[in-house]
C-alpha cells in the first residue's frame, strides 16, 4: 500500500510528453484526478469487493448516481448488499470482505474468497479452521498456520499467522498507550 510520501509522485517524461504532445492543451494533473475519479465509478459497480466493508462509503462520495440507486432499493435489499461485504472477523483479525484465501494441501492449491463474514467456496461457506479442516479431508488444521489471505486490492498473499501477529502488536501498542 503506498504511503503517504508516495502520493503525487509521477513519471516526469510521461508528464511532459502529454503537455508536449497536446502543445500544453491537456494539463496531467486534471487528467489524473480525471482518471481516478472514473476508476472510482467504475469500480463500485464492476469490482465491488475491492473497497470490501467500506464500498458504501466509496460509492456514496464517488458515485453517487449508483449510491442513489441502492438506496431506492430500499433497507431489505441494502440490509442483504452491506451483509455480502461484511469482513471476516477472526479473533482479533479482520479480513474485508472479497479478499481471497489460499491453503495448500496435498500437493495442490485450494482457494476460497471472503464474503458475508465467512471463507465461502463451491461447496458452502466455513469459519477459518472449519474450511482448513474442509480442505484436509476432515484432518485437524492449524488455520493460522495453513490459511493465507489476498486483499481485493493487493497482488501480494499474506499468512494468516502474520495478520494475527500484527493485529496483536496493534491492540498491545493500544494498551500501552492507554495507560499512559
């Protein structure tokens, strides 16, 4: 994920080939904010999982025009589009919604996605160690050892283990700072 000293750094030939080529008539930076902003409508109605918990949020500042439609839909329906885009929850990990799950087993990958707060597959949806177990053959697993998880967003898989670590040094940075 880029950070915040990443932002606004783009390739200086392309921006200077584009005021060139156009002879100063398209200006980068309004074509950039253009472009995402497009991508952002675009994405709340053809890639929705990326945005995960957070898609209404997205939609509403960004496409407004879908956003209104949703709600026409009325609060049943709306009820059933927030609870498809609920996280996984996890102990004290949180996995958004549309993330992918992968385990190895017998020589093969398996995979699943997260959605309605569960890991859903072909076959039903399970809790983390249910859907290990699944995948086992009905053998005992260790989910946070076996389950890696890929961000809608993300090209890059990431164990389980590492997400419980992590969030674990969150809540204990918390703590110490709570006391203080």
């Amino acid at each position: 994920m880029p950070n915040s000293e990443q932002l606004g750094v783009l390739d200086r030939e392309l921006i200077t080939d584009i005021i060139r080529f156009s002879d100063g008539a398209v200006d980068p930076n309004e074509l950039a904010n253009e472009q995402l902003r497009q991508f952002l409508q675009r994405s709340v109605e053809n890639c929705p999982d990326m945005w995960g918990d957070r898609l209404d949020e997205v939609c509403e500042k960004y496409a407004p025009h879908t956003f209104a439609e949703w709600e026409k839909l009325g609060e049943e329906a709306n009820a059933a589009h927030r609870q498809a885009y609920q996280p996984l929850v996890w102990k004290e990990v949180s996995v958004v919604a549309g993330s992918q799950v992968r385990m190895s087993y017998g020589g093969r990958q398996h995979y699943a996605t997260v959605k309605n707060g569960r890991i859903v597959d072909d076959s039903g949806d399970y809790s983390p160690s249910e859907w290990a177990r699944k995948v086992a053959g009905d053998t005992s697993r260790n989910a946070w050892r076996d389950l890696w998880f890929k961000e809608p967003a993300s090209q890059t898989w990431v164990p389980a283990q590492l997400l419980r670590d992590q969030a674990q040094e969150r809540l204990e940075e918390l703590a110490r700072g709570n006391r203080q």
